[in-house]
C-alpha cells in the first residue's frame, strides 16, 4: 500500500500529522511517484479549502498497513 500522510501547520518549529481519515489518502499502486505527488496536492488543496484543514505538506509512505510503513518520499509542501 502507498499513502500520503498529510502535515498540519508547525507547532513549535515540527509540522503535526493530520489525524483521522483526512490525515491520509491511500494510492493506486500503480501510479507514479510524479502521480501520487499530484494527486495528494490535489487532495490537499480541496482540504484547505473545503474544511480550513491547515494542510502545508505531505510524505509519501510505503508498507503493508500504516503502523507498518516507510516513508517514501519526505515531507513535501502542497505548493511546489
């Protein structure tokens, strides 16, 4: 399973995962890393917008289930 955890605004200098189930979005294993990017931006902007989430990145996690992961790819930020 690939999944993008999404990061709230910082809080004393470390950026807060999202919790609940706007706190990841699970990817077609299929896609691209280029593609998940896009896609978790995607996500990430309907967020913000839509319920004021704070969102201002993501990583890009890799494994069986979610307490069993990888990252991926670091922490991005939804506008590069």
């Amino acid at each position: 399973m690939i999944y993008a955890q999404f990061y709230r605004d910082p809080v004393d200098g470390k950026s807060m995962p999202v919790l609940g189930s706007d706190g990841v979005m699970v990817m077609d294993g299929r896609w691209s890393k280029q593609t998940c990017c896009q896609a978790a931006r995607k996500q990430a902007a309907m967020l913000n917008s839509n319920l004021n989430k704070g969102i201002t990145g993501f990583s890009l996690e890799h494994g069986p289930s979610f307490s069993n992961s990888r990252q991926l790819m670091g922490w991005m930020a939804i506008n590069s």
